[in-house]
C-alpha cells in the first residue's frame, strides 16, 4: 500500500470502528446489568419470597419492554455506523490536509532535481508542515543563488582565461607568420601575459580550497609588523610608478596575533593591491593596525584609500568572485577578480571577520580582524 492518504482513512476509520464497537458492548452490557441489578434489588426488597418475585417481575418483561431494549440496542448501532461514516468523511478530509503539503513537496523537490531553483512551495499554515515548506525555500533559495554564483564563476573564468590565452596566440601567429618580429619587447609581452595567466590559476586554486574548506593554514604567532614590512617592499614599484604615498600606522607594542604568515601577507598584499588598482596618482594609501579594546581578543587592521570610492548598492557583493563595481574595466586594470574573494576567505578561516565601508568620489576601507595569539 504505497498511498499515505489511504493508509490514513482506513486507520482513522479502524480506530472509530473499534471505538464505537466497545462503546457499544459497552453500553448494552451495563443496561443489561442494571435491568438484573434492579429485578434483584425488586425481589430483595418485596414482602414475597424473592422466587416468586422475581417470577413476577420477569413476567412483567412483556414486548413493549423487549422491544425498548431492542431499540435501544439498534439506536446504538446505528449511531455506531453514523459515526463511522463521519470518521470517514473527517479522516478523508483531515489526510487530504496532512498529504497535500507532502504531495506538494515531492513535486517541489523533482522540479528542484530537474534544475527548476525558482520553484517554491507556498506556506498556508505555521504548524510543523509550514515550518518543513519554509524550510524546503530556504533550501531552494540558496541553491539557486549557488547556481547562478557558479554560472557567474564558470563565466568568469572562461573570459579571464580566453584574455591573456588570445593575446599570447594573436601574437605567436603573427611571429610565426612572420608579420611581426620576435623581438624582446614583444617576448616581454608574452612574458606578462603568462605572468598574469599564472597569477589568475594560482587565485584560483587557493579560491578552489577555500571554498571547499581544504585550505590549509600554517597558524603561527605572528607580528603584523614584520607581514606589512614585506608586503610594502613587494608592491613599492607599483607604489613608485604610479605616484601614491603609502602610510603605515602600527602603534608599538602591538600584540601578536595566531596567524598563517604567508596567507596573512597574500590578505595585505590583495587589499594594497586593490587599493593601488582603483587610487589615481598622487592620491594616498594607509594602513592602519588598531589593538583590542576592552574585554575584545582581536585586532582591527584597515586598508584606506583615495580611490573612486564603490556605490552603496555594489559593498554587498565585493567580495563575490569576479564582481566588479565598473563592469567595463579591463582584467589588466582590475586584477584577475578573485582577489577579494580570497581575502574573505582566508580572513575567516583566520577566525575573524571582513567588511568595506565607502563613499564614492572619497575613496573606501577595507577592514579586517584577527584573533591574538
């Protein structure tokens, strides 16, 4: 029997049966004993010999007192089969209630299977079975934004892949054809394009891990001076050719904090990169470390530039993978896309948090938080 609405009629109609059933024997037995008790109690009480009083009392059961009995005993068994009937009927009524979502539900989750994400079961109660529907939404909701996050990330890759892949062919053919020369300045080219190629197969890797929580952190104590440090003298060229001051504001006497060195350096080295990437020359960049206050076990360390600044509506969804604010800016002038992606995260695999506050046209800051050792 594979039908949970037929298996609910015919228990609900099996418990009324037996339930009027006893009720029934029930019943006739108790006026079958009171009508005994009260011949026995008649004889008990009578001057005559109770033999004989009770002779007279059961000759008194003439068919007018049968018949009583009779009907009452068939007024019951028709109630009993009313009532039946009724059970029936409310069982019908009450399984359809309770199956119905479940039916509803097996349909919603085979147009999910076939790769249907918009669809969704309306609620119209707040019992369990409304709790399960919006359950049931939530998980179709975040399913579907995966999906559209994963078209999005496919997408992405495949024109930051195609851009470097074009140029190196379009200029191997051309040497090969013999239209342009092999000469160093265009091996150079070459050069960076592999160099950028390699860059974005690297973020992605690590963005691979991450997101699978495989990535591996070799947590150490660490003094955020000495990352900065490094990270400073690996992007001062940039720094230098475009013109931009970098100002570093770590108070002495910072604590250590429980952290990755080299991953540590990749979060600094993304956010100063992005910072160069979207500040115009002479403009100014500064890194702040702030050390815990109160009872709080982090530091707060912040990345302030002089940038463009980004739109309220786009802070959101900076830290998506290949979500850019100008959707026309090229791959060579807004990195490979993931990098904020990788700094969220690895800074919660840290433990701490990731946030950017900004104001177009007065730049942005991009904030960070690491446990202490």
């Amino acid at each position: 029997m594979k039908s949970l609405t037929l298996k609910l009629i015919i228990i609900t109609t099996i418990i009324a049966l037996v339930s009027v059933a006893l009720m029934a024997g029930l019943a006739n037995y108790t006026i079958k004993n009171q009508f005994d008790q009260y011949l026995r109690e008649g004889s008990e009480s009578s001057l005559l010999r109770p033999n004989l009083h009770m002779q007279l009392l059961q000759h008194m059961m003439g068919p007018s007192e049968e018949r009583f009995l009779a009907l009452v005993n068939r007024s019951m068994w028709i109630a009993a089969v009313i009532v039946i009937v009724v059970a029936g009927l409310a069982s019908l009524v009450f399984a359809d209630r309770i199956t119905s979502p479940i039916k509803q539900l097996t349909k919603a989750s085979r147009k999910i299977a076939a790769g249907e994400f918009h669809y969704r079961i309306p609620v119209s109660t707040h019992d369990e079975i409304g709790e399960l529907a919006e359950t049931f939404n939530t998980m179709a909701e975040t399913l579907e934004r995966n999906e559209q996050l994963n078209q999005q990330l496919y997408a992405g890759i495949a024109h930051e892949l195609k851009t470097p892949l074009t140029i190196i062919q379009g200029n191997l053919e051309a040497v090969l054809d013999g239209v342009s020369e092999a000469t160093p300045e265009k091996i150079a080219a070459i050069h960076t394009e592999t160099l950028l190629l390699n860059r974005l197969i690297n973020d992605l890797r690590d963005l691979t891990l991450a997101e699978a929580g495989q990535l591996k952190l070799q947590k150490k104590d660490v003094r955020i001076n000495s990352v900065v440090k490094k990270v400073v003298e690996l992007i001062q060229p940039m720094l230098s050719e475009k013109g931009i001051t970098m100002n570093i504001d770590i108070p002495s006497g910072l604590p250590q904090v429980q952290a990755d060195p080299d991953r540590l350096t990749q979060i600094l080295y993304n956010l100063i990169g992005n910072a160069l990437r979207h500040t115009s020359e002479k403009g100014k960049i500064t890194l702040l470390a702030e050390p815990p206050v109160g009872d709080n076990k982090e530091i707060k360390v912040s990345v302030t530039d002089t940038g463009e600044g980004i739109p309220e509506e786009d802070l959101p969804y900076i830290f998506n993978h290949f979500y850019r604010v100008d959707q026309a800016r090229t791959r060579a002038k807004g990195g490979s896309g993931v990098g904020l992606a990788i700094v969220r995260y690895l800074v919660e695999a840290h433990g701490g948090r990731v946030w950017a506050e900004s104001e177009p046209g007065k730049g942005s800051i991009f904030s960070f938080t690491l446990p202490l050792s």
